[in-house]
C-alpha cells in the first residue's frame, strides 16, 4: 500500500533509504509532485517509466541539492552558472551538455548526450536531496496522460501501489511544470513553457528561441539543434529472430546460438524491465561500424515493453529516408 504521513526526519530518512535500494519515493516540489528514483540506477529509472505505464522514454528531470551537485552532471559554462546562480532553487530546468562518464543512467536522458538538471525549491524536496546526497530523476507523479499532481492525494489517487512511499508536503504552490531551457546550443531555446517566463530568462540571456513547439517526432537533428532522439548510427532490424554474420544482435532472453557477429542479450532472464534499464547501454554498446546493423529480437509488447518498442520503432525511421 502507498502511504501519506506527516513528513519528519525519521520519514525523510526512509525515503532516501528507499532510493539508495531502488526504489520509488514520490516527494512535493514547488511545481508539482514528482516520482522519483536514483537517476544512476537503471532498473530504478525503468521503474518510473513502469509505474506511469509511459508509453514511451522521453528523457527525465534530474534533481539535485545545489549547483555544485549539478556540476557533478552537466557541463555548466560561465553563462549557464549565473543562470543557475539566479534561478535555483526554483522553477527552471536547464538542459546542458551531460559530463562524459557522470554514472546517470543513459534511460535519464533517453540515449541523449545532454542532461537536464534542476534544483528545487521546496523544503521537504531540498531535505530528500540533502540526504539522498544523489542524483533523483523524477517526471511528474502520475499515470501517462492524466494531469500532473499538485497535492499527495493526487498522487495515490493516480499512482497507486505502483509508489510505496509519498511524502506528503501539502499544496503544490506553482501547481505548473518547471521551464525547460536548453543552453547547449549557440543560442538558448525554451523546450517547454513553465513558472519561470520567457521574459525573465530573456532579461538575462538576451534572445531566447522559442522551440516548445516539438518538431516531428522522428526528426533526429535539426542544424543547431540538438537530437531529440537517441538513434544508432548504423540500421536498426526489429522483431529479428535470425540474425545474419555482418549483424550484431540484441537478444531478449537465452540468446541461444546465432550467426550474428556480436550477441549482448537486453535481458537474459526475459523481462522486459531489465530489458528497458539496458536499452539504451546494449544499443550503445552494439553500435560499431564494423557492423552493417544491429537485429533485435522481438520484445513482448506488454508493459514496458511498449516504450522499448516504441523506442526501437523510432530508431528504425531514423534510418528510413
Ligand atoms: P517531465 O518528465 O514530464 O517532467 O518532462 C521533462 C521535460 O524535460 C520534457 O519536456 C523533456 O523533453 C525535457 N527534457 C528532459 N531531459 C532533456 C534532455 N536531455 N534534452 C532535452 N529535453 C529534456
Ligand atoms: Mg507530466
């Protein structure tokens, strides 16, 4: 059963127990209620996407305590520090170039080399943070398609079991989403309107593209842009079950014996939690030009199993024109 107490330090001590073991902590911030998990465990990060039955990977948030936490993450810049010096905590997400080998799991940011990283400002999220003394990537606290939740009831109301502890932190006072402001570019670009505005952000950074308005879902690039999407860059086969000699191949399952050249399996044990926390790892991973593609077996296209194959699917358009 999800439970909703009054929040002491006994109860924000077991939520970051909770998170150092895999788990799922819903926690108040200043926007709205997020569910999170450890952003450096994989099977953590693919239980969010469980519980919300996301039809699909898009990259998450990462929380952290303080700027000096996020450097840990991100690449900051002169520019993008005094951003953050003004904003945080607060109600600004900043997207920036991810630090090679940071340890998130490459299901935070969808296979994407940038990293969005906020820190907020709500007292009991600012506790978790403190003590957790980790990375917590966190989507808004509910099921995929119902609106984000602004008070804890919300949250069991929408999640149910599916989060075992919810700290209950009262109203949500923005009750809006945090800006998404992308400063991996030469210019800065808004991704998503939210409690900061545009106008407040230009005050600073002069102008500000406006790219909230997303561009078709299997555009991998725009010049100037950066990916929206993770694809290989050799051809995807999905649904594969013979694998030819030039073809690395990710099973799911007992991989049994094969031609292919290369054989990682996405989940040896055939489930398709594990098979989402190394997705984006065993795709990486296969990704060599010595070999003409990469064949995946087919994945059961129960659960979350529906994002991995959404995701598979969006790989094999990128290679499509
Ligand atoms: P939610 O999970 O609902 O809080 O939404 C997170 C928002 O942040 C979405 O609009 C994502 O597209 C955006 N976002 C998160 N990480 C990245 C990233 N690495 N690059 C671009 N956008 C991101
Ligand atoms: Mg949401």
């Amino acid at each position: 059963m999800s439970t909703s107490i009054p929040v002491d330090e006994t109860v924000i001590a077991e939520a970051a127990t909770r998170l150092g073991d895999g788990g799922l902590v819903a926690f108040p911030t200043e926007t709205v209620y997020g569910l999170g998990a450890d952003a450096r465990n994989d099977e953590a990060v693919a239980r969010i996407f469980a519980a919300k039955e996301r039809p699909r990977f898009n990259p998450l948030i990462v929380h952290v305590a303080d700027r000096s936490a996020a450097e840990v993450f991100g690449a900051f810049t002169d520019n993008s520090r005094a951003i953050a010096d003004h904003f945080w905590p607060g109600p600004l997400t900043l997207v920036l170039p991810c630090r090679p080998d940071c340890g998130l799991s490459l299901l935070v940011s969808a296979g994407l080399d940038t990293v969005a990283l906020r820190v907020p400002a709500h007292p009991l999220a600012q506790e978790l943070l403190a003590r957790f003394a980790g990375p917590v990537a966190a989507p808004s606290a509910n099921r995929a398609g119902e609106i984000s939740p602004t008070r804890a009831v919300h949250v069991t109301d929408s999640l149910g079991d599916a989060v075992g502890l919810v700290l209950d932190g009262g109203d949500c006072i923005v009750g809006l989403e945090s800006t998404v402001l992308d400063l991996c570019g030469a210019r800065p670009a808004i991704l998503r309107h939210g409690a900061i505005t545009r106008e407040q952000l230009e005050r600073r950074l002069g102008d500000i593209e406006d790219a909230s308005i997303p561009e078709a879902e299997t555009a991998p690039r725009s010049p100037g842009q950066i990916a929206r999407h993770y694809a290989p860059k050799i051809p995807i086969r999905i649904d594969a079950t013979d694998p030819r000699a030039d073809e690395a191949y990710a099973a799911f399952g007992d991989p049994g014996a094969n031609d292919a050249a290369a054989t990682l399996s996405l989940s040896p044990s055939g489930d398709v939690i594990e098979a989402a926390a190394r997705l984006f790892a065993t795709l990486r991973a296969l990704d060599r030009s010595e070999f003409a593609g990469i064949a995946v077996a087919p994945i059961p296209d129960v659960g979350i199993g529906r994002a991995v194959n959404d995701r598979l699917r969006r790989a094999t358009a990128a290679h499509a024109d």
